[in-house]
C-alpha cells in the first residue's frame, strides 16, 4: 500500500487536529512503518527528508529506516562513560582539534570546550575540558518537542539533524551550554558527504539544526576510542563502558573505573542540578603540568580557542 | 452590578449611536490611506528581510549559540501578553456584567485575536527549520512545554475566533442594512449576511446568544491563564538562574495582563481619536481601565521585587552573576532601571490619584508600560542567556547580544502587521460594539438591569566455589620453534583461580621444559572494551606460580566469562606474545536499569499526563462544541421564521 505523501501529510494533520491522542496515534503509526519494510517505510523516509533532500523512495533509503531504530537504541548492553583526569590535563587543547579535525567541525564552534576555571581568587586555577556529559537525566531531551534528540540505551544522547526543527529548546534547556546550532548554510567539506548522514556522527551538517558532542558513537561502534581521547596527548581523557567497569585513555592503559573514581575522588559538574551525568571528572590535585597562571603553561592558546569566536 | 455610565441621559438616539458608531466604517481620507500604506510598507520590507533570513539561515541575526533566542521571542512573549487585553477586559467585565465594559469589549477581543496570530507567527520565525512545522503534529511529544504551547495556543486562538465572532452576531444585521443602505458592494453585503446567522431581535435568538456569550466568557478565562503560564514553562521548566522560577507562571499571566490592558487604553486613545469616538469613548472609561490598570502595574511590582530580591537576598551563585549583568553597571542593568522608573514607578505616579489623573496622563502610562513590557520581556530572556552555569568567559568568550538589522526590520514588521490587521479589522466591523452600546443607552434610559450572562458561572558478585581449571594453552609460539638449536626454553602457562591463604586469587603457573619457571616476573591483565587493564605484576615462587588478586566483581562477558592475558616480561629469553585464558567468575553484566525518571525524556508520554491533558482539553472544546451548537440553532431558527 503506497501512501502519496500529500496524503500522508494530511493524516498527520488530522490526526493532530484531532487532539493529543491523535498526535500519539500519528507517531505510532509512524514508528510502525519505519519497522516494517517495504514501500510503506519508504513513505515514511519521503517525509523525514522532507524540504531538503531529493527525495527518492530508493532500497537505501528503507535501508536507513530499518537502522534508525538501532541508531535510536543504542549499542545494546553498553553504557559509555568519560573520566577527565583535571590533574593530568595541561589544556594543550588537542582533543578539541581532534575532536573538531574528525567531524569537520566549522570553526565557529566546538563540541569540546577548554575552559580556564578558578573556583575563587584563593583557588589554583585548572583546566576544565567539557564535552557533552550525556546526561542519564538529560534536560535537553525532555523538552524537544519532536523527540529529534533522544536519549539511547548506552547513555548517549544524540541528534536527528533531519527531524530537528529548530526551535533550541535543547539549547536554553542545557545548563552547560553544550548544545551548538548551524545558524548559516553549512559548508561541509567533500570529505564530510562520503558516508552520508547519521545521527551517530551528525554530518553532513543541516541548516537550522542542533548539533553537539556525540561520545563518537561511531567510533564506539568499531570498538574504538572517541577522538578527543585518542588524541590526549596526557592521556587524561578516559573512555570506556560502565557495564566494562573499566576506562582506556590514549596511552592504552586500562583501569577499573569504579577504583579510579574511588582512589581519585572522582566528581561529576554540579551533580546538584540532577541531571546525572555520564561524564567524571578527577580533581586537579599534584598537577602534572604548570597551572594555567604559572610560567609554561598554556595560556589559553589553544589550537581552537574560543578566543577566535566572536559574538557576531 | 450594572452602571450605567454618569451622563447617560444626554445619550443621543439610537439612530445616531448606529450612524455615529457606523461612521468608522466610512471611506479613509488620505491620512487612513497613508496610514495604511506604510504600514504595507514595512510589512513588506519585514517579509523581505523573513525571506532573506530563510534564505542564509538565522546567521543573519544576532543570536549565536550563548544567546541562543533573542528579539522573536521577546516578541512572541510580548504579543501573547497583549492578547490577554481582550479576555480580562470583555470576559470578567462581561461575567461580572459590569456596564461600563460596553465601549470596550470590541477593541479588547480583537486584540486578542490579531495579537495571538502575530505573536504565534513569531515562534515560526524563531524557528530554524519552519518547513517542518508539521512534525510538531507528526512527532509530538506532550512532555515539551512547547506541546504544550502549541495546544494552549491553538485552543486559546480557536476560542478567541469564537468569542469575538458570537458577540458580533447582533451587529451583522446592522451592517447588512447599513451596507445595503450606502450602496456598498454586495459581495460585503452578503459577508455580513452569512455572518448574521439570521439573528433577530427575538427572545430565543436572544437566549440563544447570551447562553453563546456566558459560556465563552467563562471558559475563555482558564485558557488565557493556561497560555501565558505555559508560554512562562518555555522558561520556567530549564535549569537557568533567572527562569527556573516557581512564580514564573502568575508572574507571567499577571504581566500579560498588565501589558494587555495597557494595550487596551492606548488603542482606546487611537481610535476615539481618529474616528472620533469621543462621545463614546467617555474619559469614564478611561478612568476605570486606569485604576484596573494601576493595581495591574502594583501586582507586576510586587511580583518584579519578590523575584529578583529573593534572589539577590539568596545570592546563589548563579543567581548573583545574573543580578550583576540585569542590574548591575551594564547596558541590561540600565535598561532595567530604566524600565522600573518608565515603565512602572512613572506609570504608577501618572495613575495613582485618581482626581488628578487626565486623559493625557493615563494614556501616557499605558504606552509606557507597552513600551516598558518589551524591554522587560527582553530583560528576562537575553541576561540569563549570556550568564550559563560555566561562564564562558572562562573559554575567552564574551556572549553579547543585540537584535540585528534583520531582527530589527522582522519585529517592526510585526508591529505594523498587528497595527495593520487592527485598522483593517475596524474597516470592516466596528470597533465599538453597536449593540452593546444601543443595550446600554436602552438601560440608561429603562433602568432595567440586563440579564446576567453568566451563572456558570535500578553485582551480585560471582560464587567464590566456582573453580575452574582454565582451557588449554592458546597460544603456539611459532619463532620459538625458529630458533630451536638454541634451545630457547618455550615457557607454558597455565592460569588458574584458586584460594591461597583464603584469598580470591588468579594463579599462573608458568613452566618451560617441563620444569618450573623461577624468578619470572608475570603480568597479569584482562581485556576490557577499548583496551586491556593490567591487574598487577608478580614474581614466580619456586612452584613456578605467580599471583595476584582476582578482580572480583569485575563485570564479565554475557557468559560471565573474563578473557585473562598473561605475559612474561623477564627473564629476556622467556618474553613472548600473550596468553590469553578465558576464565568464569566474571560479574554477570546488568540489564539496562533504569534508575532515572525516563518518563520525561522518553519518546512518549507517560499516560497520567496524556490523560490530563486531554481532560483539560476536552472541557474547554466540549464548551466550545456547545456555543457552536447554539450558533447552528440560532441559524435554523431563522429557517423556521
């Protein structure tokens, strides 16, 4: 049973038009047609794409619609953790370079912010790097009105750039001002289209959507290490699977999670805001580099700096 | 209740309430038309820049990501405030059947409605992908205050179409005979015809209408306070100092309100002037909009001093910073002063002696507080934008904000479009309602009180009796057989778990040649996902054994397996690849526990919310069902007749 879109639109709306239950109703129905193969989820995949992309209700496209559901779920029995170790980061920033070199980031913005932080005058200041924190009560995905970003089984939050609608709730929404926003046309590189878009690595870029840190699902997927990990030249940045009780940093080393945070005192950002995060951190305490005021260290010159960012 | 209007005795006749009244509708002299036409002008020039801004995406604005709403949505809070005019206004004046609402009832709904369609069109504009607006219907999800918002909004649009159409009914004849009258084109004619319903002076037409009118009154009450408190959640529901506020929602309802009613005396003012409203439109009015108006504004002063002096009192962090920027020696906080003597202490000045209070005076006020409640609404939206719990300062960036050309030239179009519609809308009806004001003058002269229109009123650790012998050796080492004349000892391994001195050890035994290995030094480790983790390092015994502690606890494969790794590093000649064993006593890996309230972020609702949703709902359309059921009598009536 072919659906013409017009014609699927006009449910929708009716549907909706006949209150709540009809919108609930609408989204079931459409989550059924994804599942299900065959003409009916090709149907489904034309209204995703809907204003942007040349519609064609091709074999790969209902090849995508089968495998939303699995980017939506999440890599079963996973539960992907971050540890930052503040004393052994020297805020070199190379994880954001990283981080922003592999997902082609513009630079007007970063997934992985550096932040040069003193908790009062009296207080030695340190690096605090802050990635998205993955939230296990995330506020951002509470309010989207589309469900365009979701919250997975293995702890990532993630983003549908093709069903976002721009509203930034998400980003009033985040108290740690994670989320990013393509406020102009993007200009991806030819790199950037060679494996076509998903949420697990958010490029190519949408205009008039939200985008963020993603934990590199992808790279989770190939059993590798995030970017910014790999590429830590300090080997502060840890990785790992909560349900693995373990964390690999880029120097190969692997240690039980559950010792090192006990060992280090390790802390989640505000843990009173209650949004749980999936991100640690352990204190700056017997730094192994020069505090960012003392002499040799890295005046916040980093390679991508926020500095380069104005507000216009 | 009602009170009639002191001078009512010099009441001209009803013809010439009817011609007075009609005379709005009167062709425009050349101020109308330039009037009109620039305000075509800048409509255009603002759907010029709504194209341009589609076009290269919301860069064109001054919003970045610190900043991430800015002049639209101060926009969007500001119209939906001004809409409340016409709910207070004509529904608790008309509930309360207070006389003197007559003139008033008219202009107050139509800013209702025009406001509501303005400032909904706002939130579209703010939207970086408005193509696909539908997905709000398609993915829906009822957790999102903006869902909320949307169905608020819709109900609230639907019933204000509603109200105002239903007390414009008896004006329809009217206007079919004036329009006939004055040989206007009869397509209007036949407009005001079918918007008539065939309503006549006659008793159940009248029953029918005043049931029509008591119901929307009363309904329309609880719809307006859901849409502003709710728009107030689009803030009040995120961890920002300045918005996760628990008076956020009167706050709101109140400002709109305020806003709303100030809204209400300046297009009062206008219109009584430009259409020479004068003997209608009676200082009498004026005065008892003002003295709504200044208790409205003492409200929004109280509500202004609790907020932000329990704030600055408390002085959270957060909180403190935000103070600093909204108060403090910076653009807001001059801003924000300003706006407390302009928009609040001025206006309060202007209206609290009632004897002394002009017309100048009061109407003064009201555009002060118009202009006031703008800048306020910008003050709550922007200031918390540009101080986020991780100060961004701390990355060298200074978030800034000031609304661009093209947000600029967008929100004058906004005003010119809602002063456009309004001066359309009075070409068409009048302004004032006819009937209203005729039942008024009726009572003045009979002293018989009307009829009341409302009576409505989530390890278990592994069993330590598990021992198990570990499978056989994995690995052949191939350059050892290479180098086989050199008789490089080819060491053997075997790993096992066992209980030495009562305590959970991993115990390798390494060999070469049949003989044990003394004074090697062994490291043990397990693989993990990303890498392998050492678990320690230890020097054979004379059994050839080695051991560290087993990692109890640690979770396992699926089969609560663990795949160990044994490696010799010394003596040299015994170095070589890996062992790897798989043993058992691995903690079994948890299900995914859900120990966080999902229901929020999950993709569907959780019922008890779609329910109440949906009651709430269902109450407010049911009534409108009713006052539609009574329109379609009233129409069959004429039928019958």
């Amino acid at each position: 049973m072919k659906m013409p879109r017009r014609e699927f639109l006009r449910a929708g709306l009716l549907a909706a038009g006949g209150l709540t239950a009809g919108t609930v109703g609408a989204d079931r129905l459409l989550g059924a047609g994804a599942k299900s193969s065959g003409p009916r989820a090709a149907a489904t995949l034309a209204l995703t794409a809907d204003g942007e992309l040349v519609v064609t209700p091709s074999a790969e496209y209902a090849a995508l619609a089968q495998t939303s559901d699995e980017v939506r779920r999440g890599i079963p029995g996973r539960r992907w953790v971050m540890v930052f170790d503040l004393a052994a980061c020297d805020g070199c920033g190379q994880c954001a370079l990283a981080c922003a070199k592999n997902h082609f980031i513009p630079t007007d913005r970063e997934y992985l912010r550096i932040f040069k932080m003193q908790d009062s005058p009296d207080l030695a200041p340190y690096w605090f790097p802050r990635p998205c924190f993955h939230c296990d009560n995330p506020p951002c995905t509470r309010v989207c009105p589309v469900g365009a970003t979701f919250k997975r089984e293995d702890g990532i939050v993630l983003i549908d750039n093709e069903r976002c609608i721009g509203c930034r709730f998400c980003m009033a929404a985040c108290p740690y001002s994670v989320r990013v926003f393509n406020w102009s046309r993007p200009n991806d590189p030819p790199e950037a289209h060679t494996r076509g878009y998903s949420p697990e690595w958010g490029y190519p870029r949408r205009v008039g959507t939200v985008e963020k840190c993603d934990f590199c699902a992808d790279m989770a997927r190939e059993g590798k290490l995030p970017h910014c990990s790999s590429h830590c030249p300090m080997g502060a940045i840890w990785f790992g699977d909560e349900n693995d009780d373990a964390v690999t940093n880029s120097a190969g080393k692997t240690v039980r999670l559950s010792k090192l945070l006990r060992d280090r005192a390790g802390f989640r950002y505000m843990e009173e805001l209650g949004t749980k995060p999936r991100v640690f951190y352990l204190p700056a305490v017997n730094r192994q580099y020069p505090a960012p005021n003392e002499p040799g260290a890295n005046h916040g010159n980093l390679p991508r700096g926020g500095e380069t960012q104005s507000a216009q | 209740m009602t009170q009639p209007i002191a001078g009512a005795a010099a009441r001209p006749e009803a013809s010439i309430v009817e011609r007075d009244l009609l005379a709005t509708l009167n062709p425009l002299g050349r101020a109308g038309h330039i009037w009109i036409a620039s305000l075509v002008g800048v409509c255009l020039l603002a759907l010029v820049a709504y194209i341009y801004q589609l076009a290269s995406g919301l860069h064109v604005t001054a919003m970045r990501d610190y900043v991430s709403w800015g002049a639209y949505m101060t926009n969007f809070v500001f119209f939906i405030g001004i809409s409340h005019a016409g709910t207070l206004i004509s529904a608790i004046l008309r509930i309360t059947n207070a006389g003197w609402r007559r003139p008033i009832t008219r202009m107050a709904e139509a800013i209702t409605v025009l406001a509501l369609m303005v400032g909904a069109s706002m939130v579209v504009i703010d939207m970086g992908r408005p193509d696909r607006i539908l997905y709000l219907l398609i993915h829906g999800r009822l957790q999102s205050p903006i869902l909320w918002d949307l169905v608020s909004v819709t109900t609230y649009i639907t019933g204000s179409f509603l109200y105002l159409y239903v007390a414009m009914i008896p004006d329809m004849p009217i206007l079919a005979r004036f329009a006939r009258e004055r040989g206007r084109s009869p397509r209007l004619v036949r407009l005001y015809e079918i918007l008539s319903l065939g309503f006549r002076e006659t008793p159940e037409h009248r029953r029918r209408l005043t049931r029509a009118l008591g119901a929307m009154a009363v309904i329309i009450i609880p719809v307006a306070v859901s849409v502003h408190t709710v728009v107030s959640w689009v803030f009040g529901m995120t961890l920002r100092p300045g918005w996760h506020s628990t008076i956020f929602g009167p706050y709101f309802v109140i400002g709109a309100i305020f806003s709303g009613t100030a809204a209400i005396i300046t297009a009062m003012a206008v219109f009584r002037r430009a259409y020479r409203l004068e003997r209608y439109l009676l200082p009498e009015h004026f005065q008892r909009l003002a003295t709504l108006l200044l208790a409205l504004s003492l409200l929004y002063g109280y509500f202004t001093l609790s907020e932000y002096l329990t704030a600055w009192y408390g002085g959270f962090g957060s909180d403190s910073r935000l103070l600093a920027l909204l108060a403090g020696s910076t653009a807001y906080g001059t801003s924000f002063w300003l706006w407390g003597v302009f928009g609040l202490f001025i206006p309060i000045g202007l209206l609290v002696m009632p004897s002394r209070r002009s017309l100048t005076a009061i109407v003064t006020a009201s555009v002060l507080i118009n202009i006031g409640m703008w800048i306020k609404r910008y003050l709550i939206i922007v200031p918390t934008l540009e101080t986020p719990f991780i100060p961004a300062q701390a990355a060298g960036i200074t978030p800034h904000y000031f609304p661009s050309l093209v947000e600029c030239t967008i929100t004058a179009g906004a005003f010119a479009a809602f002063l456009l519609l309004f001066t359309l809308f009075s070409r068409i009806f009048p302004i004032l309602s006819v009937w209203e004001t005729l039942e008024d003058a009726d009572e003045a002269e009979s002293k018989v009180a009307g009829e009341r229109a409302s009576r409505h009123s989530s390890l278990a650790p592994a069993g330590l009796t598990i021992l198990l012998i570990a499978g056989a050796l994995t690995s052949v080492v191939p350059w050892a057989r290479a180098s086989a004349q050199v008789q490089k000892p080819v060491p053997r391994i075997e790993l096992t778990r066992s209980m030495v001195d009562s305590q959970d050890m991993l115990v390798a035994k390494v060999s070469a040649n049949g003989r044990p290995v003394v004074h090697a030094v062994v490291e043990f480790s397990v693989t993990r996902t990303f890498g392998v983790m050492t678990l320690g390092q230890d020097t054979t015994r004379d059994d050839g054994t080695a051991r560290v502690g087993f990692p109890v606890g640690l979770p396992g494969d699926a089969r609560g397996e663990l795949k160990f790794r044994v490696t010799i590093e010394s003596p040299s000649d015994l170095i070589g690849p890996p062992v790897e064993v798989v043993l058992a006593g691995g903690a079994p890996r948890v299900a995914f526990i859900d120990n966080v309230p999902r229901a929020l972020w999950s993709s569907r609702a959780p019922l008890p919310m779609v329910a109440t949703i949906i009651f709430l709902l269902l109450c407010v359309w049911i009534t409108y069902a009713f006052v539609v059921i009574q329109l379609i009598a009233m129409r069959r009536l004429k039928e019958h007749a």
